[in-house]
C-alpha cells in the first residue's frame, strides 16, 4: 500500500484531543490547548461550531453511540455537549484535591462514568443524570487509573495505572472480579484497548495493552495469555498510541513516537481472531454401527461369522479414535471456514434465511471470494475511470461516504473489463451491495465481479442490446407455467425489455425492500445461477392478478420499476416450484454454466464474453464524442466567458449609469435640499435679524433709560451739591452777616466812646485847632484817598449790603478825632491805640472781604463748569443719536444689499456696494473723529 494522505484542518495551535462517530459523519470534534473544543466536516473543511468552557486543556472526549451526545473532559471539569445544537447540557465541577481523570460513555448503554485520580468510578444516568453506582476498590489495591476499557456489550470495564497489574470489574454486580497481572516488564499502564470480534457479540476478549516500553501486548483476559506483540522494528521507536477499529474490523493501526503509522493485519497476526464459529448443526454418527458392519464384512470375508456387538446396544463401552475418512460427495462440497453448502441449504429451507448476524459472512463463503489484495490494490491505484468520474450527476447519493465507495469500486469494475464503463446498468446492480459492504471494499469488488461472471452469464453478448437470449429464457419459461399472463403481455405489446429486463437489471432492488431483497439473495447465492432468473418469472406471476387488470404499457412500466405488495416469501417458494418442475429443454440451466468462484492468484481472470468489437468501436466513437465534446466545452468555456465578461461589462455599465442617475437624482435632491435649508436659513437670519434689531432696540432704549436715569441721578446730585453750596455760602453769609454786626456793634460802642471823649477833647481841640490846621489838610486828603478806596470796595460790596455810611461817618469823626489828638501831644498813645485798632479792623474787613471774593469767585466756576458739562452732554447725546441713526441705516442699507445679492446673484455689484458701504462709514467716522477731536479740543481751552 502506498502512503496516502490528505490534510484535512489547520487549527493553528495544538491538538490534545479528537474524537469522531458522531450522527453527521463527516464531522469531527477536536480539544485545543486553549481549553475549547471545535467542529470541522471533512467535505468542506469548515468550521461548524466553537465550543468553549473550559477553564483547562482538555485531554478527552467521549461520543455517545448515537452521535448526538460527547462529552469533553479536563483536569478541573466535564462537560456535556448536544451535538446538534452544540449547546452545553450539564457541567460536572469537582473538589481540586481530587481532579477528574477521565470522564466516558458505556457502549451500548446510557450509563456514564466518572473516573477520578483517587481510583474512584461512578456511574451515572444519562437522561437525568441520578446517580447509579459507585464501583468500589480498596485502598490496597489502587494503582493510580490511567488508562480505561470497556467491552462493546457494557458488561467488563478493565483500568490500569502505574503498576502492572489490570483491575476488571463487573458492570453488572459493580464489584472487582478479576486481577491481572502484566509480565515484569510492564511498570505502567498507557492505553488499554478491547480487540473487537465480529462473532463475540459484544463480549470481546482480546485486550490492547500498550505499556510504558512501548509494547503494545494483547492477551486473552479469560486465559491470561499473551496472544501476540506489537513493537517497533528500530529498537529507538516506541509506539506511543494504537487504534483499533470498534467493529470487527481486519487491521490495526498503531503510531510511534518517531511520528510514523504502522498497518498491521489481525488475520496475519492471529488466524483464530473473526474465526466463523463451528456449524451450528452437527450431525451425530453412528461410529460403532460402522465399525460392526466393517468387522461382519471381514468375518464374512474370512468364512467366519463372528459379531463384536456389545451385549447392550444402547451402551457403548469402546474409546472415540481419531482416524482418516475418505472424502464424500457431501465433503467435497463443504465450503471455507467449516461451512457446508448442503447444511446451509437445508437451513434455507428450513428458516427461509441465513441469520442476520452471520449472512454476510455466509455469503462471503458461499461465493469463495478470494480476496485478492495484491490485483484489488492494482485495479484502485489506477485512480477514478473516465466512465464514472461524474457519477454523482447520475446517481445522486445523500452519503459522501457511499458516493465515494461507489466511484471507486466501479471504476474497479471498468479497468478490470471495459464493457463494465459501457453498461449504464452496471451501477443498478452493484449498489445494494455497495451499501452493504461500504466498509470493506475488496469483498465488495469480489461480489460484484462473481455475480457479473456468473449470475449474469450471456448478458453481454449482444451489447449494446438487451440480452435477448437471456429474455428468452426468461418468455420460455413464463410461456410453459402462465401462458395466459403471457398472452396478456402479448396483447398490449409488452415484452420482456418491460416485465423482465428492468428487473434484472436492478436485481430485483428496485421492487423489494432490503429485508426482503436480502431474503431473496440468500436463496439466489445458495442455488445455481439460473435461479434468478425463475425469480424473475416467478415476482410475475406471483402479480398475476394485478398484472392481469393492468391495460396500459405506461403502467406495466410503473409496475416493474416501483415496489408492490408482494410477499416474498411466496416468490421464493414459486421460484423453487418453477425450477423443480420446468421441463428438461426449456431449462434456464442447460444455457448457463455452473457456478464458478474467482480463482486466487495476483490477478483476476480476463472478462470478454462481449462484443470486442462493438465496445472497441463505441470506445472510440466515445473517445471521439469526448474530444468534441471537450473541445466543444472548451469553445463553450470560451464563449462562455466572453457572454460573461459582456454581461459583467453590461452588468457594470448599468450599474454605473445607475450609481451616475442615483447620484444624479442624490445630487438634485441635496441641491433642492440645500436651496430649501438656505431659504430657511435666510428666513432664520431674517428673524434673527429682526430679534437682534428688537433686542437692539430694546437695548438702546434700556441704555437711553439707565443713561435718564444716571443723568437725572447725577443732576439730583448736582442739584444737593448746589443746595449743600448755597447752604454753606449762606452759612458763611450769615457768619460773615454776624461779624460785621459785631464789628458794628464794636465800632457802635469806639464810636460812644470816642463821642465821649470828644466832648472832653473838644476844648483841648479848639486850642490846638490853630495849630494843626496844616496836619489836618494833609490828613483829610489821605482820608479822602482811603474814602475812594473805600467807596471802591463798597461799590464791590453792595450786594453784602453792608453799611458803609455810618462807618465813614464815623471814620471821619475818627479822623477829626485823631486829627485832634494829634494836636494833642499828652493824648498821642489814645491816637496810636485808636489807630491800631483801626488797622486791625481794616485787616479783618480785608479778610472777610477777601473770602466773599474767593467764594463768590468759585461759585462762578462751578456754574460754569456745570454749565460746560450740560452742553458737552447734551452735544454727545445728538452725537450718539446721530450714530445710532447712521448704524441703523448702515444695516439696513447691509440687509437690503444681501437680499439683492440673493435674489440677483450678481457678486460683482454686491462687491461694489459694499465697498461704497465701507467707504461712506470710514467718511462718517472720519468726521466723527474730527468733532470729538474738536470737542476735546474746546473743552481744553475751557479749562
């Protein structure tokens, strides 16, 4: 065999677990070392679910025997999966002291177990998880489980650890039965595996050790006998894993820690393994019958009669030998493997079918198959015939597995013979037994090509027609038991190509059921080839009755081509009838040969029993209509792809002129868009405008108010200033009022005192009168001087209305009073003291003049500097109005400017206008400067 492999996944990181078996079977699970758990198909090679939920790597996983359940198992947990909706049903957590070891279903049972580092099993209830049994083991005899094993039918479970010692328990009494000791050389335990057998029914025997050496040691756990080993040929491999095949298949396969795959073959290690069991009738032989009438022949042959018959005839007192028999005609026929043909063909008869368990079996030693390896590996290596290479555009099958299995196994058959390719038959007819042997597709070939060499013998003589020569068989012998059905088929022109062929063709599987086409198989492999053929003509006259109420050929054909109500049974038995009472001459067995098995040997034998020519001459027309056809396909491909380019090139224009007419129509629409949002947004700024204009007037009237309100605040205040002013000038008015009355009053009461003194100086003055006449002239001129003066400053003071009359009344008299005393020498000091006085009065009338002066000289400023402060106020006031007024002419001449720019759109004017618009403002406040300039400017030279 060559080395064949294909990759199937990429998971991107390492595997630590996988499992197969479940219910869709080209699915497979697969554990990773980021603790989740992924579905992939075969066919595809996809992803179908990813599964998470461990926390740790996981190290196994279990598939129930249904396919729809698995459970994945790590250190810390197990979990369990539906494997249809690949959701988590149950979560088992456990203690971290003790964790989990493996966790696994039971065959053929629904019973799970835990098992766990401490060497402790439990069994649980699938459905609802209650707990069955604990499976009990002493503390002296644990071993540290590492490895688990269970027999198909359930009923044994072996464990092994780290000792050479194998604990069996029964999972019926749920005790420790049996202990097996491994030889010295076994330290540990790795895997253990049960060896299934195909006739054991489930209770298998044979048990896979691989140890730590990397032997692997199967033995017979019922002998304790090591059957045979399995170790590598180079003393550095080891075998670190072996896989068996749970259903009795011939080959394991084990692989090594140098990461190669080795094939072996159970048959070649162990013959006695899948060893059909003994016959189950056995017939008793009468050996001392035989040895007396042995002994009475020689006495009779020597002239002495003598018998050696025991006294009893019931009891047998000799000993059983062992000797040679010389072979009968019944031996002669006994068939491989201890079968008897004529034994199996009275336990036809007698059950009307070979056991179910044991049929396939019995077939394969009924036909002598051969089993040609060494030719069947030849005929597969020549890869897929050209004939069936499309085979699945013919014959549709759900399975890829059986699609698969079909292909080759007919392309067997089309490089064995050619005529095979030609036939479209040929896959009718070997189906059924395809879909029974799918998994070993040697036997299945070897079946195939017996049944073709001998049950369809002189088929092929008049490819590519009908056997017309078998037909006839078939309407000679329909003729001699049913001339009536025969006559109806003649009638409405129904020939064997409708009532016999179509069944021949599919060996009856297209009318019968499998229970009964197997039913009918048994019977037609245990007889001679011929027989088919009776049944053939015996499923239409079993039909009679319906066949002979049916008028059209459309349901003749629907008739033989779809099943019926039919008992199978009554086919055979009238197909046993016709073969025993045909006549001798219309006998289907004089024109077919015997049966004759497929010989051993590195080949098959040639099969040309057809047209040579024919087949070579359709070969080649075919080969030709193949040239055309590719090269037709090839121009088709071509214009093919031309239509296709065309069309994407359409298919892109049109969708360009598509995408171009939808951004058009988008285009338009954001455009009305945009022309409907800038109507709103000129509208929005329209009342914005009219909000700013409304707030700006209510502003400007809110300041005109605050500014009312501050200039009536600051006049009130002026006006308190004023009244406080005028409350102090008349404070000092009336300070001023009272001094000068006192002074008066002070000069009032001088002036009594000088009249006084004038009356006692008036002597003394007429005396001296003479002589300071002089003195007096000169003094009375100063005094006049000073009259001026005075008059000056009365003239100054009338407002005060002071009196001044008196005082200069007074001041004369005074001056005449002093000018007498000067005269008068003994009353100088009385002058000088008047005049002193005199001086400081006119001191103190210069002071309270001097302040009149300053005061009144301050009111005057401040008039004038409130009056200064009104007008400038009153001059910014219209300025400010002014400039409102510009500004509010401004924006509206801005507003109207921007509604003719969009309504006309003209931006050269609307430029034009604005720059006319910046060059009138700039001339406004140009001038605007100059006046402020100017009131600046007047104020200054105000101050």
């Amino acid at each position: 065999m060559k080395n064949r492999f294909s990759k199937v996944q990429s998971c991107g990181q390492s595997c630590t677990a996988i499992a197969s078996g479940l219910r869709r079977m080209n699915e497979y699970l697969v554990g990773l070392a980021d603790s989740s758990v992924k579905c992939y198909t075969t066919d595809s090679k996809e992803m179908v679910s990813w599964m998470r939920g461990h926390d740790s790597a996981i190290h196994s996983i279990s598939v129930h025997g249904s396919g729809r359940y698995a459970i994945t198992t790590s250190r810390d947990t197990a979990q369990l999966w539906n494997l249809d909706t690949f959701e988590r049903i149950r979560k088992l957590n456990v203690k971290s002291e003790v964790p989990i070891q493996k966790v696994f279903f039971l065959p053929i049972s629904n019973t799970i177990l835990t098992c766990f580092t401490d060497d402790s099993i439990f069994g649980w209830e699938t459905d609802n998880f209650e707990w069955k049994y604990k499976l009990e083991c002493s503390s002296q005899h644990r071993i540290g489980y590492k490895a688990f094993s269970a027999t198909k039918d359930g009923k044994l479970l072996v464990c092994g650890g780290k000792s050479n010692l194998l604990h069996v328990y029964s999972l019926t009494s749920h005790q420790l039965s049996q202990v097996i000791k491994m030889p010295n050389e076994v330290q540990s335990v790795k895997q253990l595996e049960f060896l299934a057998d195909k006739f054991d029914a489930g209770a298998n025997k044979v048990l896979g050790v691989l140890s730590q050496d990397g032997v692997a040691r199967f033995i017979n756990v019922d002998t304790c006998q090591v059957l045979f080993e399995l170790r590598c040929n180079d003393p550095r491999d080891k075998i670190i894993h072996v896989c068996v095949d749970g259903e009795g298949g011939d080959h394991i396969v084990a692989s090594t820690d140098a990461g190669k795959m080795i094939i072996y073959s159970i048959r070649a290690l162990d013959a006695q393994l899948n060893a059909a069991p003994g016959p189950l009738v056995k017939v008793v032989k009468d050996v001392w019958k035989r040895k007396s009438l042995r002994s009475q022949s020689e006495a009779d042959a020597s002239g002495q009669r003598s018998t050696k018959r025991p006294p009893n005839g019931n009891v047998s007192t000799g000993r059983i030998t062992a000797r040679k028999l010389k072979p009968t005609k019944e031996m002669e026929s006994d068939l491989p493997h201890g079968l008897s043909l004529p034994k199996l063909r009275r336990i036809l008869r007698g059950y009307g079918e070979y056991p179910e368990k044991y049929r396939l079996f019995i077939w394969r030693s009924i036909l002598k198959l051969p089993e040609n390896q060494t030719a069947f590996s030849s005929l597969l290596d020549k890869g897929t015939h050209l004939a069936y290479a499309s085979i699945q555009e013919k014959f549709p099958v759900k399975s890829g597995k059986l699609l698969r299995v079909m292909q080759r196994v007919l392309s067997s058959l089309a490089h064995w013979s050619v005529i095979f390719s030609e036939l479209d038959y040929i896959p009718l007819i070997s189906f059924p037994f395809i879909k029974l042997f799918q998994n070993n597709h040697l036997v299945c070939f070897e079946i195939i090509a017996t049944i073709l060499t001998n049950w369809c013998q002189h088929w092929f003589e008049f490819f590519p027609n009908p056997p017309i020569n078998v037909l006839s068989l078939v309407e000679n012998v329909l003729s001699h038991h049913d001339k009536e059905l025969l006559q109806h088929f003649v009638k409405y022109n129904v020939t064997t190509q409708i009532y016999a062929w179509p069944l021949m063709q599919t060996l009856l599987s297209e009318v019968l059921t499998r229970e009964e086409w197997l039913r009918l198989f048994d019977n037609v492999f245990t007889n001679h080839p011929s027989f088919l053929i009776y049944c053939v003509v015996a499923y239409s006259i079993c039909s009679r009755s319906a066949l002979l109420r049916t008028r059209q050929t459309e349901d003749f054909t629907y008739f033989f081509h779809h099943r019926n109500a039919l008992d199978i049974g009554a086919v055979i038995s009238e197909s046993y009838r016709l073969s025993e009472s045909t006549p001798a001459n219309i006998d289907p067995r004089k024109s077919m040969d015997g049966f004759e098995p497929l010989p051993m040997g590195e080949t098959y034998p040639i099969f040309n029993k057809y047209p040579k020519f024919i087949v070579d001459y359709q070969a080649q027309e075919r080969e030709r209509i193949r040239k055309d056809e590719l090269e037709y396909l090839r121009e088709k491909h071509i214009a093919t792809e031309l239509s296709e380019q065309m069309l994407d090139r359409k298919l892109h224009e049109d969708t360009w002129y598509r995408r171009k007419e939808m951004l058009e129509d988008a285009e338009e629409e954001r455009r009305k868009l945009l022309i409907e949002e800038e109507r709103k947004l000129v509208d929005q700024r329209k009342k914005l405008s009219a909000m700013k204009r409304e707030l700006r007037v209510r502003e400007l009237q809110l300041l005109d108010k605050s500014r009312m309100r501050f200039v009536d605040h600051q006049q009130t205040m002026k006006e308190i200033e004023i009244k406080r002013l005028e409350e102090e000038l008349d404070r000092k008015a009336m300070l001023r009022n009272e001094e000068i009355s006192a002074t008066v009053e002070d000069v009032e009461v001088k002036g009594l005192e000088l009249e006084a003194n004038r009356a006692s100086l008036e002597q003394q003055m007429a005396r001296e009168q003479s002589e300071l006449e002089d003195k007096i002239r000169a003094d009375i001129n100063r005094r006049r001087r000073l009259a001026d003066v005075e008059n000056k400053v009365n003239e100054k003071l009338k407002d005060e209305r002071i009196d001044i009359k008196k005082t200069k009344e007074l001041e004369q008299d005074l001056a005449s009073v002093e000018l007498k005393n000067n005269a008068l020498r003994h009353h100088t000091q009385a002058a000088k003291s008047l005049l002193h006085s005199d001086i400081e009065r006119e001191k103190v009338l210069a002071t309270s003049l001097s302040r009149n002066i300053e005061n009144l000289r301050k009111q005057r400023e401040i008039n004038t500097r409130l009056e200064h402060l009104r007008l400038n106020k009153e001059e910014e006031l219209s300025t400010n109005r002014d400039r409102l007024r510009y500004l509010e002419d401004v924006r509206n001449e801005g507003d109207e400017r921007r509604a003719r720019m969009l309504h006309d759109r003209d931006l050269g004017e609307s430029r034009r206008r604005i720059e006319e618009s910046e060059k009138r403002m700039e001339e406004h406040i140009g001038r605007l400067r100059e006046e402020h300039t100017q009131q600046q400017l007047s104020q200054y030279r105000c101050v």
